[in-house]
C-alpha cells in the first residue's frame, strides 16, 4: 500500500510513464547479487564456488554477478573468510565510476566514503585502488562503525582506516582528499521492496527532512575535498529533492560540475532503487603531496618487538599491548589521521603481546599483509570450518604444537593455539556464528 503523494512526487520526479512502469516493479522479489574480493579468488573460483545459482553477470560491474536465490551466507565459510560481499547490484555502479577515474590517470591518493556502514561500497573502493592509495571510510553511528570495521578487516587490505565521526569533524582535514563518496542517508524509497518499514516511515515531510540534512552533510565534507577532486553524491530513493535537486545545488552552491548522473531502477535495471551523480570541484589544485595534516601532533609509536608475521613493505608499531603493521608508504598519512579523528580500525591488528609471547590477532589471518609461510596451516572441510566459527571445540593431535592457521578453500579463516589433544579457539566471540550448522 504506497502512499498516494509518493505517487505523485514520483511521477514528478520521473515522468508519468516511467513512473508507471516502476511501480509494478516495487513488489517484485528483491534480486541477490555477489562481488569477488580479488585479492583472494577470482571471478571465475567465485562463480564455481556458486556454480548451482549462478545467473548471470552485473552489467556495469562484470567481475560481479547475480545468483539465482539467497543462500545461507552465514553457513558459508568463505563468506567468512573475505573472498566475496553480498552487495546489490545498483550500488556497485559507484566503484564503475571510481574505475573511470582512475583508468583516465587522474591523481586519486587519498580518498574518504563519508557514510559507508555497512561497508559494501567501501571494499569495492579497495578492491579497485592502488596499495599506495589510502581511504578513509567513516560511521557517525557507533554500532554501525563496529560492522564496518569487522567487514573491512575481513576483506584483508591495509591501507584503510575506519573512523566513527560526525562529517563536521573532517573540516580539520582541509582540503586533504582527492574523492569523497557521499552515499547520504536518505528517505530509502529505492528500499522499498526489501523493506516494510521503509514504506511504513515514508512522508514527505521526512523526503524535505532528509534532503535538509543532505545538504548539511555536503557542506560539512565540502572542504575537505580538494579543488579539482572528485565526489560521488548517492542515495538510494528516487525523487528529485534528495537527488537532482541536491546535485544541482552541489554544482550552483558548492562550487562543481556535474559530470554523469543515473538513476538506477527496478525493472529497467536489476537491482534496487539508486541514484548517483559524479562531480568534479570547481578549481584547480596539485595532488596532495603526502606530507602529514593534522590538527593534532602525531606522537611517535612504541618500540615494536621483533615479529616476522606479515610480508616486507610493513611498518610495525606497539600501540598498548596491541601490535599494528602499518603500508610503509602510508604510515606517516594513516598516523595524522589517527591523531586528527576517532579511529577504530587501521591498518593490520597483527598481534597481542603477551610477555615474550605474541598472540596472533583475528585480523591478521585475513589480511593480504600476512605472510604466507608465518604458521602451520591446517585445511578444514565444511563442517569443521563452521565448527571453528562457532567457537566449538577442535582437536589436532597429529599437528605441531603451538598457533595453526585454519584454511577453508585454502583461504585463512583464523588460529588456534594446539595444546596437543585439545587447542583453543581464537576467533573472536562477537564474530560467532550462532545458527545451526546441522
């Protein structure tokens, strides 16, 4: 039952016969659709992995594709062990963009995704950007920033920081990134089919609400992005308020041109509602020179000790009991962010000292920074990976003494310490699957 003025600005926004081609639409079943992490397997071990539901690729991102039905991920070891995102199909368009960007050799160094919980658009921008680049991805709302941080430390890429500010916390950050994605929250109208509430919570007092708010979260990032860098502005509704009108506004009151803006909508596309506009800041400035900016002093890290866990090209640093490696070339950048926003997640959590003793994290079994011959690795079938999951107990009488890597597929999952006739269990607890896995 949608409400009679969502017809109304719909038709508004997109035209009487376009409108009424959605509408139908807007009660179809939601489609599913998967992105490879490729850093880990390929499009073609993905698709195999999913050969039964394979059902064809996403148009504007063809290393991704459709399944035919949603399957249990969660029951799904290699969803835990980073080699793919469940992520819909219309907002991989952002990480299109981002790749034509960057195929016409523009400098694009340091890069922010402003509103990125729950982190799909984030690890697409991983995925497709240089080691020597680094993003920034943030989370005003805690618990969705500790979502976004577990999702980015299991795509395993070391030149990410995740911060949990509010947008006018960045203006310390002047003139700093190169790209800002802006996937604003919104009145979530292209949500519809997979949402209730969505419905439920729509008026157009809140449609005028959330693109007050837009606005206010442009302007607050706006000086951040240096003159002549680029933004992505998305949301996921379709009327004209939250999204030509917003981009009009960006162009005539910002300083920008507007480059390309699409409209994604189902039944025309396959996937759910969507609307982005690629800008480019009026001015022009050289890239950032990579030299720290900070409102704050960066403090000089603890001594590490000795650690050959991960690969060359690394930083070690001792930040408590808690051992960090840090992209060499990034450290000096990823530090004056630390010392500038509330940073939750950055670079690789390599190990806990204990003692002389160092306690392999969670995290670093999923990054791209370990190195592969660091520990014993014990290859799991199925059950046994779901068993590690969640925590039950495993026994490797038959294995060396001391941290085995578990693999599944031969893709880390995580450690135990073997104890002999029992181990212990170090995947993290609020990572435990708690489904049966019978």
């Amino acid at each position: 039952m949608l409400p009679e003025r969502f017809r109304e600005i719909l038709t508004e926004s997109l035209g009487e016969q376009t409108a009424s081609e959605l509408l139908p639409h807007l009660e179809d079943t939601p489609s599913v659709s998967v992105r490879p992490n490729t850093a880990k397997i390929s499009t073609e071990g993905l698709r195999g992995h999913f050969a039964e539901l394979y059902d064809g690729p996403v148009d504007w991102a063809p290393e991704s594709f459709y399944l035919s039905a949603r399957p249990s991920f969660t029951l799904d070891p290699l969803f835990h062990t980073g080699a793919y995102y469940v992520q819909e199909a219309a907002s991989m368009y952002v990480g299109h963009l981002l790749e034509g960007i960057l195929a016409e050799g523009r400098p694009v160094r340091r890069l922010l995704d402003l509103c990125a919980a729950p982190g799909g658009k984030t690890t697409d921008i991983l995925s497709r950007i240089p080691d020597d680049s680094l993003l920034v991805t943030n989370e005003v709302m805690r618990g969705r920033a500790t979502i976004l941080a577990e999702n980015v430390a299991k795509w395993g890429r070391a030149n990410v920081l995740v911060t949990n500010n509010d947008p006018a916390d960045l203006k310390g950050l002047d003139s700093w990134f190169d790209f800002v994605l802006v996937d604003a929250p919104c009145s979530g109208e292209g949500m519809f089919r997979k949402d209730d509430e969505a419905v439920e919570d729509w008026s157009e007092d809140n449609v005028r609400l959330c693109a007050a708010r837009q606005r206010r979260i442009l302007s607050d990032i706006w000086p951040a992005l240096r003159d002549g860098g680029y933004m992505i502005y998305s949301t996921c509704t379709f009327n004209h308020f939250e999204d030509e009108d917003n981009a009009a506004w960006i162009a005539s009151e910002l300083g920008a041109e507007i480059l390309q803006q699409r409209h994604f909508l189902p039944g025309r596309e396959r996937g759910e509602g969507f609307y982005c506009a690629l800008l480019r800041k009026s001015g022009e400035s050289a890239v950032a020179d990579g030299r720290a900016s900070s409102r704050q002093r960066v403090r000089k890290p603890a001594p590490a000790p000795d650690c050959d866990y991960v690969r060359d090209g690394y930083t070690l640093a001792l930040k408590g009991d808690l051992l960090k490696a840090y992209p060499a070339s990034l450290m000096e950048d990823m530090q004056a962010v630390e010392a500038s926003l509330k940073v939750i997640h950055s670079g690789v959590a390599v190990a806990t000292v204990k003692g002389r003793d160092l306690i392999p994290e969670a995290d670093l079994a999923l990054s791209c920074a370990l190195r592969e011959d660091a520990f014993p690795r014990v290859e799991l079938s199925r059950e046994d990976a779901l068993r590690f999951l969640a925590k039950e107990p495993l026994a490797f009488p038959q294995e060396p003494r001391g941290y085995l890597m578990m693999t599944y597929c031969g893709l880390p999952l995580g450690f135990v310490k073997n104890l002999g006739n029992r181990s212990n269990n170090l995947h993290p607890m609020a990572r435990r699957i708690r489904k049966s896995i019978n």
